[in-house]
C-alpha cells in the first residue's frame, strides 16, 4: 500500500516522506515515536512547573498584539484557570511570536486545551507557542506520539496517518501478520506485531510503551544475528594443515615472541590443524605484533602445500607488507607476489598467471584480490588486515577464491566485546594484550592552537636528535566552508618555511600509488624528517625511528582514530610522542582529549568513543549492511543479545536461507533492515 493512498496525504507530504525512504504504509507505520506527551490528565495552572511540559485547560480573558507590522510580532493570550470546572486560582499566557495570523484562532470568553513547557517571563508564567484546541471540540486525554521529524510534515498529521494505517484492513490483512516463531515470542513474553505496532503508536499507558518496546528490540535482535549468520554461511568441512612446525619460523624472527603472540600463535596452529575451517579474529593493540602472528599463519600454510592471501585496505600498506614478507619469507623458499590496483596490466597478468598456476606462495594485495578472474591453485588461508575496512561481504568474497580455506582477520582497533560479537558472530577471538618488551608508553599532550608555536619548536628538538616526525591534518586542501580547519596542503607550505633546512614532504590520499610508496619509502630510509600527511598514515605504517606525532584539528577525529594515529610512533625504543592540537574547547572535544593523554589502552579507548560517538560514526557504511542503529540497540543489551545469540542459530540451523514459505515474512523483515535481500541464491 503506497502511502499516497492515504486520505489527505497530498504530493507534497509524500515528497517530504520520501526524502526520509519512506514510501509504503509498512515503512510509515514502522515509524515509531521517540518520545511520548502526557495529556492524560489537566494540571491546574498553580501546580505547574518551569520546564515540565503540561496540559491546561482555561478560559481566555485577554488577546493582545505588541510589535511592529515587520518586526517583533507578537501575539499574547491570557488565560485563566477552569480545571476544575470552574474559575480557580492561577493564570496563564500564551505567547506566538510572529503570531498575528492566530489572532482569530483565539475568541474571547472561549475555553481551550493547551499543551506546552512552562517558562518565566516578566515575573509571569507563559507558554511559548504551545499547542491549543477548543474545549468544546473532542479532545483527546492520552498519551500521544512524538515522531521524528519530518520537514513539511506536522506531528498531528503524522498521528492522523498513523491512525488511519492501523485502522485499515491492509494493516490487519498484511502488516499485523506475524513473522516471528511462536515459540520465540512465548519465550520472553513478547505481544504480536500488530498489538506491539498499536500500543508504540497509541499506547493507554505507559506499561503499553514498555511491552512494544521489549518486542522490538527482541526482534532486532534475532533478525539482526540471523542475517548476519546468513551473510556468513553455514559452517564446513575443510583442509586440515597439519605440516609445518611453526617453531621453525619463530626462531627465525629477529625479536622474542611476547607470551601473548606466542598464545595466540598456537592457538591458530592448532585451528589449522583441524578440518573445520578456521574462522577466528585476531585484535591486539597498536605495535602488539599482530603480523608476526600472520606470518606464522602463512609459513605453516605453505609448508601444507597451499596458498596464502593477505588483504590490506591500503595500497602503501600492501607494498610495505609485500616487502617485509619477501625479506623474511626468501630463506625458507617462500614465493611471495603482489597484486593492486595502479600495478600496470602486464604486471597484474604476470602475478594472476602465478597465482593460478601455484607458482606463487603468498600474495599481498588489495581489493584487486577479490576482483572476478583472480584465481589460486590452491587458497587454503585467507588473512583480512584492518577488519574495521572490510566489509562482512568483501571478507567472504576473498574466501569464495578457495574451497573452505581458513580465515584469519585481524584488528589494531580494538572493538569492545559486544560490539565484536555482534559484527562477528560466532568467530574465535584472540586478543593480543601485550605489547613488545623496550617498548614505552607514549606521552600525549592537548593544546590549543596558541602554544602551535612551542610544539613545533619541540618537533625541531627531536629532529635535531636525528629522529622524524609526523603531522596531520583532517583536510587535503582548504576549505571555505570549513573555517579554521588546517589542510595538509598549508601546514605543509607552512612548516616548508619553518623548517629550511630540513626535508618536509607532503602525503595524502589523491596522489598517484607510484608517488605515495616513493614518498613513504624514503621516509622510511629516513630521507625525510617531517611528513605531513592526511590519515592515509593512519594504519600500519611501521617507521621505528619516527617519535613525534603531530595532529591539528584534533577535535575533527575520534578517539579511535587518534589512538590509531598516535601509533605509527612509540615504534622504537626512544620515547615518543603525540601531541593535540584542537581549536575546539568544547565538552565533547574535552572529554576527547583527556581520554587520550589519561590512556595509552586502545581498549578503554574504544569503549569511550563507543560512548560518544556511536557505532554509526565508527564504522561508517564499512560494514555494508550492518545497520548502526540497531547495533546500539544491541551494545546497550549486551545480556539480553547473549540469550538471542542461541535462539537465531536455532531459527538459522531449521531455516539457513529462509526460502521456505514459512520464513517469508521474516526474510522481508530481515532485508528490511539489512537494506536488501541477502538470502544467498538470491
């Protein structure tokens, strides 16, 4: 049913509508309040509250219109209290600003029902541009919807929309039929659809709100887990690999492994070993070692005869892993190839023509990896880097290159527990807590914009050590609308001049690969001492002998990001440091600021962030097709999602593609909040 069909629902409105997605009765009517009026009850004018909204009822006994016919128009209306049937004590006014086209609303000697929040003004109670309606018309006590808002929709016309979907036979034939098993709903005491749809809108009482409510965010729930157990696929029968003894590649390593690399390090042989297919998540902190671990994982594939494919979100980040596994992987035979996006066509053909024969062992790449006509001979392991960059399709479509080959992804942000759950089902996690021995904490300071001149003094002292530094900022180039923000284009002009006699380079996301991975390689040869960058250095990037980072506009990053940045230093064994530059003093860009000069725990930081930010904000649309809202939904249950976890594996294990007649109307519910279909033969 399109929501045109609606009685006095014009153009108009349902231009205004389709600009928020909506467009049928079912999106409409699944609109659900935010918040809730209280106009149960009268409450006579003496017992009113400054703030707290009431509903009053009186008798007006005095219009007024002050103000010029251009400025300052105002419309002033007495009212005297009749609550109680007859003149009591108290008075009100109600004050429109620019409101002379309400005058013949109002008739003296009338009575009316006003809504609104109490306020002071010249010693008087008023309410300013409450709603009103004649006492003599029907008036609704109830508790009434707040909706969100919609431009060029009123919140009484969406109450009478809503109204007259509910009272419709198109809501009773079709929305109001139950998707959800019986046996779900019997199980934590949860109202049907159509009852939980009626009592969100149109609640008696509040016991109402509570029930409908519970129902939807037990739904979410199940239907959110459900898809993504669907997106992920049922478990299978893999390889196992159980050659290969990793001992032999670890004393290799120029570096003791600390006890939390060499835990999880056996904990992912031992998942190799078996025939399930592995499937487990490894996080661990900025600098923790986590590729030290992969490098294992892939030496141990290798020696089983298989391939192995190491997906990077960046290409710099490609190119360097490329290089330290060429380096460390040639004593031991190991063939490593590279395959991104600027590699030229001869070049790619040359690598794909390797991967497919088996004539190369390891492959580092990029999205290219997942690109149609990229084959192996034989994938049995699959390693994403920066899971947060990856979306839950783009991790499964590199493993479809192989036949249920092992899959390792692997997190320098760290996620809080719930929130890994949730965007990563039933995966095995590892966490690596323990960062490297010689390594120091990094010192963090926030400052405004007037001690810039000190930091990069400060920058100069460090250099001067032989050491190198970083500075970045939240823009490429400058921006009009975005006043105050420094752009990597100007600071790097900027500390050209400062810096004279020091090698200052400019990096940012828009220049050709080629020119970043010359920009990036001599600075890792320590050819440049300053480089100014935009967050294209925000992962990965390992130069021990950078111990200064430098980040302006602080207040344009979150937390997570600003961890994550503060990361490329404290590499070495020299102390390093992060400072903040922030031309911003408000609370949230306070509270940001403290957090990370009190923490160096990237898991405390992330939970903060979480706190204020949200999920939506963190993740972005990286995850294609895990809808924010309904993950705080989940963060904030974190109890209530651990009980839902069995049942949605239960539904899943009877009904894995919800294809049967049956699970329609629960396949519609779960593309509806997906965003689209995702049962797999569709």
């Amino acid at each position: 049913m399109n929501i045109e069909e609606l009685k006095g629902l014009g153009p108009k409105k349902a231009q205004a509508f389709a600009n928020k997605e909506i467009y049928s009765a079912e999106d409409l009517v699944r609109t659900l309040p935010v918040d809730y009026e209280d106009r149960r009850h009268v409450t006579p004018m003496a017992a009113l509250t400054v703030g707290q909204p009431a509903l009053v009822k009186g008798r007006v006994i005095g219009i007024r219109q002050g103000g010029s016919w251009k400025r300052n128009r105002v419309l002033v209306v007495t009212l005297i209290d009749t609550s109680s049937g007859a003149e009591g004590p108290g008075g009100l006014e109600l004050v429109f600003f620019n409101g002379y086209y309400l005058s013949r609303a109002f008739k003296n000697g009338a009575e009316y029902y006003c809504f609104g929040k109490p306020s002071l003004g010249k010693g008087r109670i008023q309410m300013i541009h409450p709603e009103f309606s004649r006492a003599d018309e029907e008036q609704e006590l109830a508790l009434l919807p707040v909706y969100p808002v919609i431009s060029g929709v009123s919140q009484r016309d969406m109450r009478k929309f809503e109204k007259q979907i509910l009272a419709s036979a198109y809501f009773r034939r079709t929305i109001a039929e139950e998707y959800v098993p019986a046996w779900y709903l019997e199980k934590y005491e949860l109202p049907q659809i159509g009852e939980a749809l009626m009592d969100a809108h149109f609640p008696s009482d509040f016991a109402d709100v509570r029930r409908a409510k519970k129902r939807f965010l037990y739904e979410d729930m199940l239907l959110l887990h459900l898809g993504l157990l669907m997106m992920k696929g049922p478990d299978a029968e893999g390889t196992a690999f159980p050659d290969g003894d990793i001992q032999d590649y670890i004393s290799s390593l120029p570096f003791p492994l600390t006890g939390a690399q060499r835990r999880t390090a056996e904990q992912v042989a031992a998942d190799m070993e078996s025939s399930r297919p592995m499937n487990r998540l490894i996080q661990g902190d900025v600098g923790s070692g986590k590729t030290a671990v992969a490098e294992i994982a892939l030496y141990k594939v290798v020696k089983n005869g298989c391939q192995g494919a190491f997906m990077m979100p960046t290409e710099i980040l490609a190119r360097q892993q490329y290089e330290g596994l060429k380096e460390r992987f040639a004593p031991f035979g190991i063939r490593v190839g590279l395959l991104i996006g600027s590699m030229s066509a001869a070049d790619k053909n040359a690598v794909l023509e390797e991967m497919a024969s088996g004539a190369v062992d390891v492959v580092v790449g990029t999205h290219a990896l997942i690109q149609p006509g990229v084959r192996f001979a034989h994938l049995g392991l699959v390693i994403t880097d920066e899971q947060h960059r990856f979306g839950v399709r783009q991790r499964s479509l590199i493993k479809e290159k192989g036949t249920e080959p092992d899959c390792l992804v692997m997190s320098a942000t760290p996620i809080p527990r719930t929130l890994a759950m949730i965007l990563f089902g039933d995966m095995d996690v590892s966490a690596i807590d323990e960062l490297p021995a010689g390594r120091k904490p990094i010192l963090t300071k926030a400052v405004t914009g007037k001690s810039r001149d000190k930091v990069y003094n400060f920058v100069r002292e460090e250099i001067d050590k032989g050491r190198q530094a970083y500075v970045v900022c939240p823009l490429i180039e400058d921006s009009e609308s975005m006043d105050g923000v420094r752009s990597a284009v100007s600071v790097y002009e900027e500390l050209g001049k400062r810096f004279r006699d020091k090698e200052v380079a400019l990096l940012h996301g828009e220049m050709p690969p080629a020119e970043k991975a010359e920009i990036m390689q001599a600075f890792n040869a320590g050819d440049i001492d300053i480089l100014v960058s935009t967050v294209v250095i925000e992962v990965g990037i390992n130069v021990p002998n950078a111990t200064v980072m430098v980040i302006e506009n602080s207040e344009r990053f979150g937390l997570s990001q600003m961890h994550q940045l503060r990361g490329r230093v404290g590499r070495g064994a020299e102390q390093s440091y992060c400072v903040l530059i922030t031309e911003d003093l408000g609370e949230t860009a306070l509270a940001r600021a403290k957090t990370m000069t009190e923490s160096n725990d990237g898991f405390y930081i992330a939970e903060k962030d979480l706190e204020l930010r949200g999920p939506g904000e963190i993740f972005g649309d990286r995850q294609h097709g895990v809808p924010s809202s309904h993950i705080f939904n989940l963060i904030n249950n974190p109890s209530i999602f651990e009980q839902v976890r069995e049942d949605a594996a239960k539904v899943y294990a009877d009904h894995p593609d919800l294809l049967d007649a049956e699970s329609q109307g629960m396949a519609k519910q779960v593309a509806r909040i997906f965003g689209r279909d995702i049962r797999p033969t569709l």
